[in-house]
C-alpha cells in the first residue's frame, strides 16, 4: 500500500553570543567563516557531507537548514527529518578557536527536541562545554527527537547562542600543547582532553578533570596499524572513577616489545597489532571500547570479508583471547559522519594489553581417508573417501583433488561452515598397471595396486576366465561408492575378469595352489587362472 511522507522543515540560524573577549591569535582559516566574540572563535561548515546542512547566509552567519530551502540541497523533494522519529546527525558545522590561551566553548539552546552535540554528547550549557587550546577545532552536530510533532513544522526555535570563557588559569598553564584538532570536554566538570601524536604509529592520550562516573573519549585520527590499510581510531573510557587518565598507544603490523605474535587454534591472519598502556588502576574504568578501521578497497583486494574481522587480546600469561567485535552499520557510520570509504569496527576488552586485528579464514583439514579398492585390474575404477573438516573461524569452500602419484585424478568443490566436518567420494579409473601413491588436498590417502606392477603375465592366452561362475556372482555383487553430490553410483561392470573374451594375457598374482601336484600341465594351467581370480577377490574383500 503506497504511504505519504510525512517530514519536518528543520532551520536553524545562529546569532553569536560571546561573553569574554580574546586575543586574537594567529591561526589561518580556511575560506569565509562566521566570526565570534571578537574574532577568537571561526564558524564554518564542516568537511564531509553533512556539511552541506550548513552555510553562510547573507549576513555572514552559519545556518542549519536541514529542509529543500537550504541552497546546498539540490533535490527540491527533500522535506526534511521524518515525522515521529529520532536520530542524529554528525559533522555539521565546526568551531575553531583562534585565540592563544585557553577557551571553554559551549552552545545556549534550550530546546527539548533539537540538541547539539559532539562525538556525541551535549555541548549545551556551560557544564557540558568544550575546552580548545589555541588552533583546535571542535565538529557540531545536531539530535532531533520529532515525536509528538505535526508534519510540516518547524523544528526547534530560529536561533542558538555560542558563547565562550577563557579557561581558569591554573587549568591553562600546565596543559600541553595537542597535536591534533579533537579537544572536546565531558561530565559535569567539564575534562580536558588532550592527543599527542609524535608519528603515524603512536599516540598519547591525556584526561584530567573528569567528572566521578564520566566517559572519555580518544580521538586517535586514523593512528596506522597496516599503513593507511587498518588504523586505530580511537579510544573511549566509560563509567571513569578517577580524575585523570593517561593511555599510550603503540600500533604496527607487527607486535610492539617483547609481544610474540598471534596465535590462536583457527589460525586467523594477523593484520595488525595494537599496544594500549594504562596508568590507571583496571577498576577505575567500567568499559573500554576500542574503535579501528579498513580501506574498503583493501578488503576487496584481499578478499576479505568485514565479518570476518576480529580482536585478539593477549593476556598476561601469553595467551591469545578473542574479543567480540561489530561492524559498524553504514546507516550508523553515514549519521556519524564516518568516513565512506572505510568500513568501522567496534570492541569492548576486558583490560588493557597488546592487541592484533586479525581476519577469521577457512581452513580445511583432512582427517580421514579410506581407499576401496585398494588393487583393482586395468581400467577399473577405485574410490576414496575423505573426511574433511573446517578448522578455521570462517565458512569458506575449497576445491578438494585426489592425487595419483601427484596427477589429478577427481575433484570435488566442498562448503563448510566453521567447525563443520564433511566425508566426499573421489573416484578414479586406472587404465594403466602400476602402483599409486593417492592422496587427498596433500593428505595420504594409500597405495592402489594396479594389475601387476612388474608386467610379469601368464604363458597362457585367451583362456576364458569368464566361466568361474563363482567368481562372477561374487563380482557383481560389489558395487561402487556414491558421490558426495549424491551422484551416480560409479559403474559395478567389473564383473568381467581381465582377459575376458579378449586376447590380453592374464594376470599371475601369488597362488596358495602347487601346480606340481595336480599332475597335468592343462589342468594346472586351469586351476592357476581360477587361483588368480580367487586371491583378487580376497583382496578385495
């Protein structure tokens, strides 16, 4: 049944209010920006897509247009955010202090359906406020909760404040100086946060003044674990039961100190490895969440399912333990301004430790093989069956080939799940005498006697060994061994004893039967040909 859409215009517009003026610094902003108090503080739209939600009216302040009136927008059916829903939108506009000591900044707008936000968490009222040393930035985004509203109305009041207070002093004066532009402030103490990021491998986390019960977050900016392939990009601490907080961050593709490598029963293949030190006691955080990435492309150049991405955890014994892990959805990653080209990992370990990302992969074991017949004639066919199990973490198919004495003889495509154990059927003909080593994906699987190896056949030729009738009725009654498609039955026309209405020499094989005893030399011959016949079918059996 069709439906209407039901949408609510949402329009905002800023009129900058400071409370303290600033020094004016030095930094450089990029294109035309809202300026507030004084100057120390530049507004612009953020970089990404939800950026475009923002811009510069014609007095030169940002506004938040989130319906088909923003000029940015070019598809006039856009009507806004949906009636009777919540949600959020990240990465709208930023703020950049450009003074040169130390700034809170927060956001005055009482409203109960719109709400501003960073990385998620309020920046409204002074309590919840930002702290910017000289040249940061800070990324604005917006909640919304529409429900109980009407279709077609505006959402939230026409204007918002920013406003700004230079930080006290004796919180300014031993703060070092951040390296990255993601200082942000939480609890109700307001924390400042600080990132140092002396290469592209390496991090050092900084939080003090964190509120009894608060969450901190680390942004890593993309710390490099395999190049720009896999990368760190985060930390968050909740429930933090201490006032300050430092984690050093070491990462690479291979294991940082003294760290051995990834071991685990799956044989899972390390991508990555991730240090985290700590010098805060483990009960003073309640849950640590470390947040990682991988270029989509990399993943489909290696054949990499996201899925199949995992964390491991190395314990103090040595031990390698595996920490759930999410994918990111890509609705979640698009709200959250998370970048498109990446796919985003989340995981929640128990402790600090060493770490390595690595990618679940199937990984088949042959671990029974059974050979019948194990000696056939010339032409006919013999069968191995193999027990095949998946030991890896991931579901996976493989092409398995059975061997003659390293010639492909059979092959079947196998499906597995993880931990699932499978038995297949691989059938070969045999027209040429000999012995084979058989094998199955590399595993033994025994030796097929073939006729007779040493091309030693009888003096007599043409006798018609198709007359042991015994030997015929015992014949038919063997069948061959079924796929494992459940295919046809390979072909029980071995009833015909070699040599059977044709002229080739039968085959002497050793004979209980003494020749000199019988007393006749055709009788002798007879009775050897039925002997022959008799040994096959023992075995065979």
């Amino acid at each position: 049944m069709p439906t209407t859409r039901r949408t609510l215009i949402l329009a905002l517009l800023l009129v900058a209010a400071s409370a303290l003026l600033f020094t004016t610094g030095a930094a450089v902003i990029d294109g035309d920006a809202d300026t507030v108090a004084d100057g120390d503080l530049a507004v612009q739209p953020a970089d990404g897509p939800n950026g475009d939600y923002a811009y510069l009216n014609d007095d030169d302040e940002i506004a938040i247009d989130i319906s088909a009136s923003n000029p940015n927008i070019k598809d006039p059916s856009f009507e806004g955010v949906n009636v009777g829903s919540t949600g959020r939108i990240d990465g709208i506009f930023q703020i950049t202090y450009t003074g040169d000591r130390y700034a809170e900044v927060w956001i005055g707008y009482p409203n109960e359906s719109v709400t501003f936000v960073a990385d998620g968490d309020s920046v409204e009222g002074r309590a919840n406020n930002v702290t910017l040393a000289p040249n940061q930035t800070v990324t604005v985004g917006l909640e919304f909760d529409t429900r109980g509203a009407e279709a077609g109305t505006q959402l939230g009041a026409d204007e918002f404040a920013i406003e700004a207070r230079i930080a006290d002093p004796e919180d300014a004066d031993d703060v070092p100086p951040a390296t990255t532009s993601n200082a942000q402030a939480t609890g109700d103490d307001g924390a400042t946060i600080t990132v140092t990021a002396p290469n592209a491998t390496a991090r050092e986390f900084d939080a003090w003044g964190v509120g009894y019960g608060d969450t901190v977050r680390f942004d890593a900016g993309g710390m490099h674990l395999a190049g720009g392939n896999v990368t760190f990009d985060g930390l968050d601490l909740a429930g933090v039961r201490t006032d300050n907080v430092d984690v050093t961050a070491v990462g690479g593709p291979e294991p940082t100190g003294d760290a051995s490598g990834l071991t685990a029963p799956t044989d899972p293949r390390p991508v990555g490895y991730l240090s985290l030190e700590r010098d805060f006691a483990p009960d003073a955080v309640d849950e640590m969440t470390v947040r990682f990435s991988a270029d989509r492309d990399h993943l489909d150049a290696t054949g990499t399912d996201p899925r199949t991405l995992t964390l491991y955890r190395r314990t103090a014994a040595g031990d390698w333990v595996e920490v759930p892990v999410s994918v990111v959805d890509e609705e979640v990653a698009r709200i959250q301004d998370l970048p498109e080209d990446r796919v985003h990992f989340r995981a929640t370990p128990s402790a600090s430790s060493t770490f390595a990302i690595a990618a679940h992969e199937p990984r088949f074991d042959v671990t029974t093989t059974d050979l019948d017949p194990q000696a056939i004639d010339p032409g006919e066919e013999a069968t191995v069956r193999a027990t095949l199990r998946n030991g890896g973490g991931a579901a996976g198919e493989r092409r398995v080939t059975l061997t003659a004495s390293g010639d492909p003889v059979a092959n079947r495509t196998v499906a597995l799940a993880p931990n699932e154990t499978t038995t297949v059927a691989l059938a070969g003909t045999f027209p040429e005498a000999g012995e084979y080593d058989l094998a199955v994906a590399g595993a033994d699987a025994g030796t097929l006697l073939v006729g007779d190896p040493a091309g030693e056949g009888s003096e007599s030729g043409g006798t018609d060994a198709g007359t042991d009738t015994g030997a015929t009725a015992d014949e038919n009654t063997r069948g061959g061994a079924s796929s494992v498609d459940g295919g046809d039955e390979p072909s029980a026309g071995a009833g015909n004893e070699p040599g059977a209405g044709s002229g080739d020499a039968p085959t002497e094989e050793p004979s209980a039967i003494d020749l000199v005893e019988l007393g006749a030399l055709l009788a002798g011959v007879t009775l050897s040909l039925a002997g022959v016949a008799l040994v096959r079918r023992l075995q065979r059996s």
